[in-house]
C-alpha cells in the first residue's frame, strides 16, 4: 500500500497534522477551524476497485482530487482547476461560498447528506460494489473518513450552527462509526463490510439519526439531503 505522501504546499506549519481513521491517510487541520481541513489518502494499487488504486487528495472544498492535482469527475461539490499535489496551495483552494449561502447551511447540508447515505445500505451496495465507479467516495473508507469527527461537531455547536439535540444525534452516529472495525481489518473491501453483520448495525443507527433529524430540520434543502432527494 501506498505511503509517505507529499504534504501540500502552502499548509501553514501550525496546522494539526494527524492520521486519519483508516490506514495510511494523513489529515491537515487549521487549529483555529476545525472545519478547515485537507486529507491526503494513499489509495490501495492492489484494490479491486479502481477509484480506490491511486493516492488522492479531498480539498477544503470537499472535493476529490488526483495526484497531478486535477479535480476527479463528479466527484466534488463544485468544478475547479487543477493544483498538482506538491503546489497544492491553501490559498487557492479556500472555501468558496456564494452570495446567499452560509458556512453553517453547507456543513448542515453536507453532514445530513452523510447521514442519509450511510442509513442506505441499497445506495452502498450499488456504488461501492461498481468496478466502473470512478468517485473515491464512494467506498467504505470515504463514509468512514467523510463523517463530521467529535472536533467539527463541537465546533459546529459553539457557533450555534447545530442544536444540542442534533449536536447529540451526529455525535453520537460518530461513536458507533468510529467503533466499527473493517473485516480483517481490510478497509478497501467493500464487500465485506457490506456482509459484515455489524455494519448492519451501523446502517441502522444511521436510519434512526436520520429519521430523527427529519422530526427536527423543516429546512427544505436539509430535507431533501436527508430524504435523499437533493
């Protein structure tokens, strides 16, 4: 398996650098916005699926990058321009909001879309198990390392962009991910995960947060992220 990943250009040095859920990745964190984060993951040669073979990069956009820097298509929230892996610039990759959207409406809308996909194991078994899927998100280690973690979520609270009671509902969905352990510790196999009984579990868990937060949001776009319709 792939390591030792270049680190960006133009990370500031006092940003968090830590690993990430699933082996072998590196994570770049603002220390003053947990939200504002770069990933590095290394990709499996050896996968059976090829959008898991090559390194990538996910941007401060939540878009998936390749090695040469060039966004992978349909995979990110929005078009952009190529940035090579070692001139990838923090600078030029900035979130990019338009006029009439707010920093907390994009994450609410992201992480409920989360939510709904990982209550869909018909939506997993669909995308994780196609061969000729090109989107490194749709894998089990994407659902894995895209979930917002507990720093985000607290982040979130603070600033009044999430409720306690949904603060609870994600953070808690967060617990029973993060205690989910790949068959044979094998995190590139889609198919097992997808027969393990425990990810069942998860599966579950997900659908009770998502028909919780559905009692919640009367927000029409967070609705339809839940509702899978967006």
């Amino acid at each position: 398996m792939a390591t030792g990943l270049p680190k960006p250009d133009g990370i500031p040095d006092n940003w968090i650098e830590r690993d990430t859920d699933t082996h072998g990745g590196r994570e770049y964190i603002n220390p003053d916005n947990p939200n504002d984060r770069v990933r590095v993951m290394p990709g499996d040669p050896h996968s059976l699926y090829p959008s898991q073979r090559q390194p990538y990069v996910i941007d401060q956009n939540g878009g998936y990058r390749d090695v040469n820097g060039n966004l992978i298509p349909g995979s990110g929230p929005r078009p952009g321009g190529a940035y090579p892996l070692r001139a990838l610039r923090v600078s030029e990759i900035d979130v990019e909001l338009t006029a009439h959207e707010s920093v907390a409406s994009q994450l609410r809308r992201w992480w409920f879309c989360r939510v709904s996909e990982l209550s869909d194991i018909g939506l997993q078994r669909r995308t994780w198990l196609d061969i000729a899927n090109r989107n490194p998100h749709w894998s089990y280690i994407e659902f894995i390392e895209s979930y917002p973690d507990h720093d985000q979520l607290l982040d979130a609270l603070k600033q009044g962009w999430l409720t306690a009671a949904e603060f609870e509902i994600l953070s808690e969905l967060g617990r029973i991910l993060d205690s989910h352990t790949a068959p044979a510790g094998n995190h590139y196999d889609n198919a097992a995960v997808l027969d393990d009984p425990a990810w069942h579990s998860v599966v579950r868990a997900a659908e009770r947060a998502r028909q919780q937060l559905l009692s919640m949001t009367t927000d029409q776009d967070e609705r339809e992220m839940l509702l899978g319709t967006a």
